[in-house]
C-alpha cells in the first residue's frame, strides 16, 4: 500500500470539503510580472492547506496553468515533462475536437480559458458559511490589489445546496472512488456501505497507479521530481439548461390523452442519468424511486449480473457511459479492470440559483463548475469524454451519446433497452453548454515553495 506524504500533497487532492464547507469561490488570475508574482506567491503559500489539515471554517489551494509555469521561467525541455494536453491547454483546436467543444460550446465563445481571456492561477476557496468567505475571499482580493504581480480575470462563486443535488434535480457526487493509503475507505463504507479503492497513482503523481507503473514525474532542473505529490486538476465551467431538459421530458412523455404527468417525467429522467432524483441507482430501482423526497447513495452494485442487457437502466444512460463498471466487455472481471484505469476524482460544485419553476426560463444562468483530478488526463478525463461519453458507438449503440452531457452535432438518440424490442427517443437538443475551461497542475508544497523562490 502506498505511503502517502499528506504534508506535501494539497489538501483538495485528498478532499471536497463539501461536508464542513459547503461556500466556495473559484479565483481565476493572469500573471503580470513574474518577480512580484513570486512574493506574492510566497505569502499565499502559508495559507495553502495540505493533508495533514484539519480544517473546519475555511480551505484554500492553489493550481497553474502551463502558460503560468512559463512565465516562471520553465524552459521547453522541462515543460515537455508535463502531460501533452496540459502543455497544449483545453482551448487548442486538438483539444477541442478530442472534447467535442463546438457550436455555442467553441472556445470562441468562453468567458475564460480561451485566447481573449487566458487563465496562469486558479486559487480554489472553501468556507464554513458565506460570511467568512467574504472575508477570506477580501483578503486575498486585497492583496491582489497590491503591487502581486498577478491581475484578477475572473472570481465564480460555487456552493453545495442543502441536499447536495445540482440543477438538474439529482443527487450529485455519488460513486466517487477512494485513494489506496488514505482512511477514505473506511469512511465511505462506513457511510454508504461500499467503497471502490484504486492505488494513489491514479490520482496522485510519484505513486504506483492501477496499471502497477508510476506515471513519468514532471522535472525542471534544480528539482527532478518537482512533479511528486501533485496532480492535474481539470476545470470546466457547465451551464445547464434546466427549463429545455424539463420540457423535453414533458413533451416527450405526452400519452394518448395529451397530458404528461410528472411520474413519467422523472422515470424517463432518471434513464437518461442511470438514477433516480434521490441517487437511488434505476438498476435496482426501474420502476419508482424508493427514496423520492430523501438522498440515496447506493453504489454496490454493477451492470452484468443484474442488467447485462439495459433493460433497467439503458446501456447509453449517463452514469453507464461515464463508468461501465463490470458491463464493457464480455468478461465482467477483465471490464472491472479495464475501468479503474479510467476513473477520476470529481470535485465539482453547482453555481446561480436554484430555479423556480424547471419549466420555465428566468433567464438566469445556472450550471456546475466541473472539477477534477487525475494523474493522467488523456488516460482518465479525456478518454471518458472522447471514448466513452461522445462515443457515437458506445457499446455497440449507433449514432447516440450521453443523453445529457453528450455532443449533439451527429447524434441527439437514447435507445432504452427492452424486450421484445427497445423503444428510442429522438432529438433530444443540448441540456449542458461549456462557458469556460483549462488544464492546471497542482503541485505539492515542496514544489510550490520552489516556484516561489
């Protein structure tokens, strides 16, 4: 088992805070002069919370963009240590192709991360309650002001709603995977009664991942393995289109008398996510939720002993796509395998409010501010995005993507599963719209300390 050096990993590598810290705030920066920059950098760096942390009223971390790490003076050859997608950033016309980032979703058209609006630091704030993030949130802003070398481009606020679901209406943040060396297991098994524990490396870069390799460590020259102890964290800003999923699930259940009743709504909802409103998975559960007004985080379960063939939850469903589990092949041992080497860590949280009425457009805009870490980002993030999420054929389905997150421009189809045939629904329209993004790195405190000097 790998024996994790809490003290220099980042402690947002290791969790949410969502429990004790539901307020967060994400601040975007842009380098002006770098010499500044590493003062400033300097007196943040104490404020940085690291594993062996326990905090309960506020969290701050700390990433970087490629371009930022040039700007400290990384030469092309130690930058090319890094991941290829973090060297090339999330708006190159490679990445975009790979993410399916087109139409209102292009670069073009990003509030951040793109050319008019690129991105060097994203300091990640986490608080107890909105007042303290104010102040921690003024204090930085304050110190920004000052003569630091870095100009603020963006500040997005996020947060965790009461019951922890997003705007689509569903539970968010279940069957999320543990880090081998740490007490998440026992914590998670203890919750929910099942845990699925990969090795560090998955996550955490200077470790043995599920592949039994240690993934190449970043280096520059004064510090061979400045990589260690760190990780790349992906970001994507996601506005979701509450009252267009709505109404597309109201006229789409339209029965022979005209009406559509919220019943049939939320069970063709809850096929298009793999789960019910409550978490619940629609496998075990396909005809009712079984915890309609409460939060059901059942994750023991799999796909080719009780669903093989998606007659409960539909073989292109969301949650089936972006995790298989035992379903990929024909073999449920050799799929169990194939999967843990594509799993990431999401850490992401809901921004704008709640909307009233999910039939109606108030105009305002709603989404998650998607985020999440893993060791290898075209192994793990990009591959659940390219071959799993926009994958036309996906396990032998024809011209369908994710009901919900997937790229329209070829297929807008959810075939559900049936005997003795399946039925389809058709057109479905786009329900998510990416506003903004970028790759960082998140180094541990050894190495940040050394971008500092």
């Amino acid at each position: 088992m790998a024996q994790l050096t809490f003290s220099d990993i980042q402690g947002f590598v290791l969790s949410s805070y969502a429990k004790n810290m539901p307020c967060a705030n994400y601040v975007l920066l842009k380098i002006t002069d770098i010499k500044t920059c590493r003062h400033w950098l300097a007196t943040i760096i104490p404020k940085v919370t690291t594993g062996v942390d326990r905090k309960d009223d506020f969290c701050l971390n700390i990433a970087f963009t490629a371009t930022a790490l040039q700007k400290f003076g990384f030469t092309a050859d130690e930058l090319v240590t890094f991941s290829v997608p973090f060297q090339e950033g999330m708006s190159t016309l490679t990445r975009q192709q790979i993410l399916g980032d087109d139409g209102d979703s292009a670069p073009t058209r990003w509030f951040w991360g793109n050319e008019e609006n690129p991105v060097d630091v994203l300091l990640l704030l986490f608080a107890k309650d909105e007042d303290q993030l104010d102040e921690q949130l003024a204090i930085i802003k304050t110190g920004i002001d000052q003569p630091s070398g870095v100009q603020l481009i963006k500040s997005l606020s996020a947060g965790r709603q009461p019951d922890s679901k997003e705007h689509f209406g569903f539970l968010d943040g279940v069957g999320q995977p543990v880090i081998e060396g740490t007490d998440q297991k026992a914590r998670q098994l203890s919750r929910t009664g099942h845990a699925t524990e990969l090795k560090a490396g998955e996550f955490v870069l200077g470790y043995e991942n599920e592949m039994q390799k240690i993934d190449p460590l970043p280096a520059i020259k004064r510090m061979p393995e400045f990589g260690k102890n760190g990780t790349y964290l992906v970001f994507r800003q996601i506005e979701q289109h509450v009252h267009s999923l709505w109404n597309y699930l109201k006229e789409t259940t339209i029965g022979a008398n005209g009406q559509s009743n919220l019943q049939d709504q939320e069970k063709l909802a809850a096929k298009m996510t793999g789960r019910w409103k409550s978490g619940a998975p629609i496998t075990d559960h396909p005809d009712a939720d079984p915890n309609p007004s409460g939060v059901n985080e059942d994750n023991n379960f799999n796909f080719a002993d009780r669903d093989k063939s998606g007659f409960g939850c539909p073989v292109g469903s969301h949650i089936r796509r972006t995790n298989p589990r035992d379903s990929l092949f024909d073999d449920p041992a050799i799929s169990l395998l194939t999967v843990k080497r594509h799993r990431i860590i999401r850490r992401g949280r809901s921004y704008g409010d709640r909307t009233k009425d999910v039939y109606q457009n108030d105009g305002k805009e709603r989404g998650l501010h998607f985020i999440c870490i893993n060791s290898n980002i075209e192994r793990q993030f990009e591959f659940i995005q390219q071959t799993w999420v926009n994958n036309l054929n996906f396990a032998t389905l024809d011209h369908e993507t994710d009901p919900l997150i997937g790229h329209r421009s070829e297929a807008n189809l959810l075939s559900s599963q049936a005997c003795p045939a399946r039925t389809r629904i058709h057109n479905l329209p786009d329900f998510v719209t990416t506003k903004g993004g970028a790759y960082f790195f998140m180094p541990g405190m050894q190495a940040l300390k050394e971008l500092a000097k």
